[in-house]
C-alpha cells in the first residue's frame, strides 16, 4: 500500500459515507484523519497529538494502545477466528467472560447474552421484554418506555427509544411502541420553586399517570441510562430510582439499565447501577467492555427471566434471535482481557479518585465563570452546562453553536471534548487512565476556550 494517511485523508469524501456527520462539513474541512494512539493521546495525519477527553466514543476505558491487548487477539485469532454460537455452538472464551462478567456485574443478574454493539444489546433486551412477558400470557404487553434526551442507540428500534429528536426528524420515528416521559434534570426542568425532592415525586407521578393512561397490561419495560450520556450527563435526583422501581414492580413492567456508557468503571464503580441503587432487571453494556478494541456487547438478565425464558423453549422451542457475530471468540478474548487490565491496574478506583479531582477542577476553574450554568456527572464522567445567563438558567441558542465554538477551539490547542448541542453542554468521558497533569490541562483548555469563544 503506497497511501499515505494524507492522501487518503483527500480521498476520504469519495468514498466513504461517515457516521452521524455532515456531508457538507467533510466536503469543505475533509475528515479528521486519526493514525496512531496511546494512552490518552491520538494522532492525527499531520501529526497533531491531540488529548482524547472522551475516550473515542465514551469507550476507550483502557486507553489506547495496549501491546496485552494486541497480543490476545493475535493468538485467539491464530486459535479460532471464528465460530458461531447459534445452535448452542460455544467456545471457551465465552464462557470464561460471562463468568467473569456475572462475577462483577449487580448480584441480581444471572445470565449473559453477546453482540456487537450497545444498539443490538438493547435491541436484544427488547426482544427479551417482550418475550418474557408473552411467554407468561402477557403478549399484550409491548409498549417500551423511554425519556426525553434519552440516547439508546441507532438501529430502528433503539433510535425509537432515543429521546433526542434529531435521531428521529428525517425517518418514520420513533415507531410506535415507544412512549417517552420526562428527562430527570432538575436544572432545565424544575420547576420555579420546586424542591429536587418534589421535582422527582413529581417524574415518578407522571410515569404512574403514563402507565395509567395506556394501561400496564400493554407496558413491558422501562429503558434508562444510570446518567443520560449524549442527552447531556444528566443524574436523576436522590431517590429516583428506587421510586421507580418500587412502581415498576407493582405493575410487572422491567427495568432496563443501559449502561453503555456507565458501565465498566466509567463513574467509580463497575456498573452506574451499583452507585445509583438501580436493581435492574436487564442490564445492556458495550463500548467499555473491549475499550473499543473489538465491537462488542453483553446484555445481562436476571434468573427469573431465564427461568421463564428456560420454560418457554421447552413449550415453544428457540428463542429466535441472534447476530453472527453473538459471543465472537475473539471479541470475548479481548474483553477478559481488558477486563483484568481495569482489573489488575485499579482503574475502577482511579476513576473514582481522579474522578473526583476532575470534578472539583471544573468547580474550582469554572463554577463561578458567567457562562458556566451547572458542572455534572460523577467518576470520569463529566458535563459542562454551558449558559447565556447563569442567574435565570438561560441556556445558549443552539443555532449559536455554542458548544461545537468551543470544542472547535479546544480542538485547535490540542484537546478533544464532545459537544452536546442540543443541550448547550460540553461532555467529557476521556480513558480512566488519564493523568492528574492531562485532567488539569483539559481543564485550563475548556476555561480558555470558553472566555475565547462566547
Ligand atoms: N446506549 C448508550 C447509552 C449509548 O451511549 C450508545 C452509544 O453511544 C448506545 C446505547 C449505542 O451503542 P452503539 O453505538 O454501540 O450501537
């Protein structure tokens, strides 16, 4: 191959269609071509080195470029590049990882399902809800509840859950088997005078009157990020869950936690669900998992599903759902073997302490700053609200593009953090190996490039 990353960088526009980009950008600036990484540095084709504060796609757990890793899927590809799991074909990778996995993940999950990616985990745990709920001789429930600023995904069901509207604005969505209820975000949501307390009584009183109203004979499960991601790093106020699902169970609907994003050390703990006293009855996981070095997911169930589940092949036979690449040998390898790195090296803890400095930075740099409206998340997981007016909450026009102004700047000083437009936040989810020295440089590049750009 005689192609530099260059002059592949020029061909890019083409021949290739990206992902969630604009056309009209790649035309005029041409794609962001990124060679080499490590730690929580990447390269660009120019040799820019550029600080990843979020972690590629909230995913690179691990950092990058982890010779142990290389070295795993070399020999289990020499070993068995492939083999299906359909028909109970299995391999030993597999098993050793949901193993491991059931070890970590809350108590109350017993089994493992795999695929390749957060879209097709929660696509699977659907499938799942409404499986369950027939096999009992409840096949009248099917309808899924979602919130607002929720992201679950992009495949036709998930971008359905997904309560952000650009994901549905150009297509038939979101399909009709989806009811959205509110986003828990006391700051853009309470109401004048409202306590957090009576802001949450109030959500859980609005699902109550949802349920009502469409009847919880038609209702399967209730999807949540532990903190909304991409729909802003959004926390629910104390007591949120438990609320929830005390009125879940009353009414036999499940309780999914997606935690794509929040799972495997992001916010201090293994699992968002551990800290936030979910007590899921389905768990969805991804990103984290491989720290992005193969695409993979695992979906978790409770025992009780599988005990219905369990019945229901005998009576009916297959569960009829799968992907090619379902508990893939070389993926598992990887991800036992990301999991003993976050394992052996602490990174759960260091998230959490390091976690706990980023966040007490942000305080200390941006908490008084006037366009600084709120600074939220936990562990490595962080958002930056960024306001037109702190004292009445006034958040920035998203046709000013404040958050994409600021990225863009920071972006030229060597530092990479996500823009959340819709929401006018900066989100930052960088490896949890990042250093105390990249955590106060992010910080002074965030500052600088606020009082540069609005
Ligand atoms: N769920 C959450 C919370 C996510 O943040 C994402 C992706 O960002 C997904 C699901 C979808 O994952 P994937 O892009 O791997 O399909």
């Amino acid at each position: 191959m005689n192609d530099t990353p260059k002059s592949l960088a020029q061909e890019d526009s083409q021949y290739v269609l990206h992902p969630a980009s604009s056309i009209t950008a790649l035309l005029d600036q041409g794609p962001q071509m990124i060679v080499s990484a490590k730690g929580s540095t990447i390269t660009d084709a120019d040799g820019n080195e550029l600080l990843d504060a979020v972690g590629g796609l909230w995913c690179v757990n691990a950092g990058y470029g982890r010779p142990e890793l290389a070295q795993v899927v070399k020999e289990a590809t020499e070993q068995l590049a492939y083999y299906h799991t359909f028909s109970n074909a299995s391999n030993p990778w597999q098993v050793q990882l949901a193993k491991k996995l059931l070890q970590l993940a809350p108590s109350n999950l017993g089994k493992v399902y795999f695929g390749s990616g957060g879209s097709d985990a929660n696509d699977t745990l659907v499938k799942i809800a409404w499986h369950y709920h027939s096999l009992r001789g409840k096949s009248t429930k099917t309808k899924v509840i979602a919130r607002e600023q929720a992201y679950h995904g992009t495949s036709i069901s998930t971008a359905s859950l997904t309560g952000l509207g650009g994901f549905h604005k150009e297509y038939p969505l979101p399909l009709d088997f989806v009811l959205h209820t509110d986003c828990p975000h006391f700051y853009t949501r309470g109401l004048e005078g409202e306590t957090e307390q009576q802001f949450c009584d109030r959500l859980i009183d609005n699902v109550a009157k949802l349920i009502e109203k469409e009847g919880a004979d038609n209702i399967a499960a209730f999807f949540a990020e532990p903190i909304h991601a991409a729909g802003g790093i959004i926390e629910p106020p104390a007591g949120y869950y438990p609320k929830l699902k005390t009125l879940l169970k009353q009414h036999d609907i499940l309780l999914v936690a997606d935690e794509v994003v929040c799972g495997y050390g992001r916010l201090g703990t293994w699992f968002g669900s551990d800290q936030l006293d979910i007590e899921p009855d389905m768990l969805s996981t991804a990103k984290g998992l491989t720290s992005g070095y193969f695409p993979m997911s695992a979906a978790f169930i409770t025992d009780e599903i599988f005990d219905v589940l369990k019945e229901g092949s005998a009576k009916i036979g297959a569960f009829s759902h799968g992907y090619t690449y379902s508990g893939h040998p070389v993926g598992c390898a990887v991800a036992l073997a990301n999991l003993n790195i976050i394992e052996n090296e602490g990174l759960v803890e260091r998230a959490k302490e390091n976690g706990a400095y980023l966040h007490a930075r942000l305080l200390e740099e941006l908490g008084d700053h006037k366009n600084v409206g709120e600074i939220r998340g936990r562990g490595l997981l962080a958002g930056v609200q960024l306001v037109k007016d702190k004292v009445n909450k006034e958040l920035p026009d998203p046709a000013d593009k404040w958050p994409a102004k600021v990225t863009a700047m920071m972006r030229k000083n060597g530092v990479i953090v996500r823009p959340l437009p819709s929401v006018g936040t900066l989100a930052i989810s960088p490896p949890l190996v990042i250093t105390r020295d990249e955590i106060d440089r992010l910080v002074s590049e965030i500052k600088a490039a606020i009082d540069a750009e609005i």
